[in-house]
C-alpha cells in the first residue's frame, strides 16, 4: 500500500509494504545481544503436575514465562523515567508513532584513551534541511554479529555529549543507535548523555525517546524515512520496541 505524506514543504510516496524492520529479535538464551551484565532473555514453561506448557516437552500448548531485562536484552526505546526521580513511563510518553527520520552511518572516532566515540563533528556533517524529528545511527563496522553481540566488559563505542546537545538542537526528539547506550560503559554514574538528551535534570522534557540496539542492515541506504516505533504498554520507563522505517520518495511537482 502506498502512501503520500507532505514533510518541510515538499510531497514524498512511500510503500508501506516495504517496511524495514531495524529492531533485533529476542530469541531465549545467548543468541540475543546483552549488555551490561544484565541475565540473558529467557522462555521457560510453566509446570503444572505432569503438565508442561511447552508442546516440544508433550504439552497441548505453550505457556511460558519470560524472564527480560529491557536496557540489557535487545532493541529497546526508552525515555526520560529511565533516570528521572518522577515515575515518568515509556507507554505514557510515546504517544506519537510516526516521525519522519534521517539515517546516517558513522565511524565512531578512535579517542586517545582508546575509547571510540560519536563526536559533534561527525554528526554535523550529516544534517542538512530535511529537518527530520528522528535520527538513526548505523556506527560502522557493521556486521551481522550485531544481532548476538556480549557488549558487558568491553566499552562499546558511544555519543560524546557534546554531539547530542547539538542533536536536540537540531530539533531531534527520537534519537535510535545501534548501541547499547548513548553513553560510556562505565562512567561513574554520571550519564552525561541521556541527561543532555533530556535536559535533565534542568528540564524534564517528556517527549523525547532514546532507542538502543537496533541493527540498520548495509543495504539501507542513508537518507530519508518514515519511521514507526512500535512498543509493548508497559508502564515502565522503557519497552521492547520494534522500530520499521519506510524508504521516502521525493514527488516531482
């Protein structure tokens, strides 16, 4: 099915039937990406008796529990009650599906103490009059092992907080990376960069979204797209998110 849509003044087409699926799938055990030490996503079946909820194991059905850490498991959106004080929810706060986003691709920045990083400059480079609200960032190397990666204990590359501040600058409210978070491993708690996202604790802004381990495949171009974040209801501070972005077509006139 296609679609027009009118974005900054100019008409584009896109055809919904060719969503791209960015998120990750959470499948039971160490084949899912995990951070942060977090324990791995798991699937068990509940037992009754003799009965099993799982119809590998004998059972008329599958009835199982599952056992997910959110920030640690896979592709997940979160926003500002990820650290806020406030019980401020994902479910409440996302209430805006549809965002017109901009992909780019970026090599995160070798640093003297080894760290990789996303910095300001990079990001300039990118931004252009599209005005997108959403950004996603491919970071390169960029292969497959993305999908089933153990990040704990390695210092993931991540965003300088200068380049975020100018990312909301830009009028970004729904900034998706394809790393286990927008700041530093381990940084001593201070999370300068969800807190320059959010302004917090200055501010407490309650639109925005942050949505980590994603996967944009090599054959995604950079450009421009309609984004759907698709999240579970929770009432938490973040979600399991499916995002899918749609491939924009500028209109001739």
């Amino acid at each position: 099915m296609k679609i027009s849509l009118s974005h900054n003044g100019k008409s584009y087409t896109t055809d919904l039937s060719n969503g791209i699926d960015i998120s990750i799938p959470l499948i039971p055990g160490s084949d899912s990406p995990n951070c942060f030490w977090a324990p791995h996503f798991s699937a068990e079946p509940v037992r009754s008796g003799d009965w099993v909820g799982d119809t590998l194991q004998g059972g008329n059905l599958n009835f199982k529990t599952v056992t997910l850490n959110i920030h640690g498991n896979g592709t997940h959106t979160e926003c500002v009650g990820h650290i806020a004080t406030e019980p401020i929810t994902i479910n409440r706060v996302l209430n805006n599906f549809h965002h017109i986003a901009q992909v780019i691709t970026i090599y995160p920045q070798l640093m003297d103490n080894g760290d990789k990083v996303i910095t300001k400059s990079q990001v300039v480079d990118f931004f252009d009059q599209n005005n997108p609200n959403a950004l996603i960032i491919r970071t390169m190397p960029n292969s497959n092992d993305k999908k089933r990666r153990i990040y704990s204990g390695t210092n993931p590359p991540y965003l300088d907080h200068e380049a975020i501040i100018y990312i909301v600058e830009q009028g970004i409210e729904h900034l998706l990376i394809d790393l286990p978070s927008v700041d530093r491993e381990q940084d001593d708690g201070k999370l300068v960069g969800h807190k320059a996202f959010w302004s917090y604790p200055s501010t407490i802004d309650t639109k925005k979204t942050i949505t980590e381990m994603i996967f944009v495949n090599n054959n995604v171009s950079d450009g421009l797209y309609l984004l759907n974040i698709q999240i579970a209801s929770f009432e938490m501070d973040a979600s399991p998110s499916k995002p899918v972005i749609y491939k924009l077509i500028e209109r001739e006139h």
